[in-house]
C-alpha cells in the first residue's frame, strides 16, 4: 500500500438521515443542497454526492422531481464538478417487536428498477450501489439490498453508462462486490466507497480500514470515510493507503468539537489535511480520467 498523493475529494452534501434538528443549516430544498455542492466544488470537491430531502419535513426522500431541480441547479451552474446520486432510497425494513412478519412504521421497501428511476432520467456520472444488507441503527432498522438487486442494478447501469460507486460497509460487502467484478457486471476501472462507523458496519479504525482496503483487487478506484469525529482521520488513514476521501454534512456535522461544519468548511480542512500531507487535490477532469469517464 504506497501513499496516494493525488487525490480526489468526494463531499456528500446532505444525506437521509434525522439530522435537521442536530444542525442549524442542513441542506433541505433543492436550491439549498445545489447551492451546499457548489459551494463544495469550489473548496475543492471533485465529486458531490447527492441525497434529496423533502422540503416540508427535512426527511429523505426519493422523489423524482426533487432530484431532477436539484440535479438541474448544480449542472447549470457551470462549476465542473461530477455528480454521483444515490439509488439507496427504498430498502427501510423496520421489523416490528411483537409481530416480525408485518413490517413496522417507517418501512419503505421498493424494487431495483424503482430504486434507480431518477438515475434512469437524468444519468448521472456515477450513482451508488450499497453492496449488502446491514443491520443501520441500533434498533430495528435494516438496510435491504439483496444480492438479486445487486446483480441487477449493476447491469443496467453498466447498460446506461452511469459509473456505480461500491458502497461496502463490511467485509462481506466487499467480497460480493469483488464477485460482481468476476461476473463481468462492473466495467473497469471499478470504484468502491469503503464506509466506516456505520453502526453495525465496520468500525472507523485504522485497522480495519487497512483490513478492508488489503481485500481490494489491484488496479480498482478507492475512496474511504468514517463518520462523525472519525471523518478527518479517516481521511488521513485512507490517503496513507493509497486511497481518496469523501467529507460532508451526510458523515459528520462538525468542523471542530461545538463548530457546527458546512460542506465547504469541510472540504476545505480535508483539502488541507491532503495538502499538510505532501499531497494535491485532483479536479474534475483529473477524476474523470482516474475513473475511465472520459
């Protein structure tokens, strides 16, 4: 595992998850995450990750039209910045206590090809691919994705010319996404997103994640996070293994301890930590070539 000193900075802007409460400005409406991504790429993002969030209620959501105006705002800002989206809304299986067989309130579970309808529109440059089912809360929340939508979503994909980032939370992930490869589903050069501190995914440590990172096949694109007060030494760990990074209000919602973080601010203290580092941050079209888009 040799330095990566060439690297590309992915910045999730908004994410799913309950956090509207936990911050004073989550991006929520369409021009509000735009305007986050934006502001993202010029501090240095050469991708923006994008979630949707239903304006009225700050939750996740996966509307089409949301997506479509947000999608629309960030390419005709004329910032060169790749536009990665995510096909995970849709697998929320609460199981319910007292009758497991009937799914409980908050449950949204939907097929593969609902699951990459906004992807079908408006074809992104990459879109993600959560490599496997995972346990996601502390309760009862399980994150769905079998190995029949996997399969599935791979091969559209590869049919549409969307790049599919690899999102793998364990081991076990990422041994089916290395399967995916074997099966011929995932053009060249392949992109994993090694996500850390999930909770009950793999812990955000150096240790596993050079124990992730040594299950990669050669010649593949990287990238590695950890969430909360992880995400910047994780950004250090996964430069040191020869990997790029992703930040962003979606993993982290601090700049400091009590500094509430934007994604600008955070792009800019991992651009810097590259930097401190001996390495350079890789803009768009530098990504484009690392990631066979060109």
């Amino acid at each position: 595992m040799t330095m990566n000193t060439n690297v590309v900075v992915t910045c999730a802007v908004t994410g799913a998850g309950d956090t509207v409460d936990k911050h004073p400005a989550i991006p929520v409406t369409p021009e509000q995450i735009a305007n986050s991504a934006i502001e993202a790429a010029d501090a240095g993002a050469a991708i923006v990750h994008l979630h949707v969030r239903d304006p009225k209620t700050g939750k996740g959501s996966r509307d089409i039209n949301l997506f479509k105006e947000t999608v629309e705002l960030v390419r005709n800002s004329g910032r060169n910045v790749l536009i990665n989206l995510t096909a995970g809304m849709g697998g929320d299986l609460v199981v319910d206590d007292d009758n497991p067989q009937v799914p409980g309130e908050g449950t949204d579970l939907i097929s593969a090809e609902e699951r990459m309808a906004h992807v079908e529109l408006l074809r992104p440059d990459i879109a993600t691919l959560d490599c496997g089912t995972i346990n996601f809360d502390n309760a009862n929340y399980v994150y769905i994705q079998t190995p029949n939508m996997l399969r599935a979503m791979a091969a559209r994909y590869a049919e549409i010319g969307v790049k599919p980032e690899m999102e793998v939370f364990d081991l076990g992930h990422l041994r089916f996404a290395n399967q995916m490869i074997s099966e011929g589903l995932i053009k060249g050069p392949a992109m994993y997103q090694v996500c850390l501190g999930i909770p009950w995914g793999a812990g955000a440590d150096s240790a596993t994640m050079t124990a992730m990172v040594g299950q990669l096949p050669q010649d593949v694109f990287w990238s590695g996070f950890g969430i909360s007060r992880t995400q910047m030494p994780m950004v250090a760990q996964a430069m040191l293994l020869g990997g790029n990074v992703r930040v962003g209000l979606e993993d982290n919602l601090y700049l400091e301890r009590g500094v509430p973080a934007s994604n600008a601010t955070l792009v800019e203290k991992a651009v810097r930590i590259i930097r401190d580092l001996g390495g350079q941050v890789c803009d768009a079209d530098q990504a484009r070539e690392r990631l066979g888009l060109t």
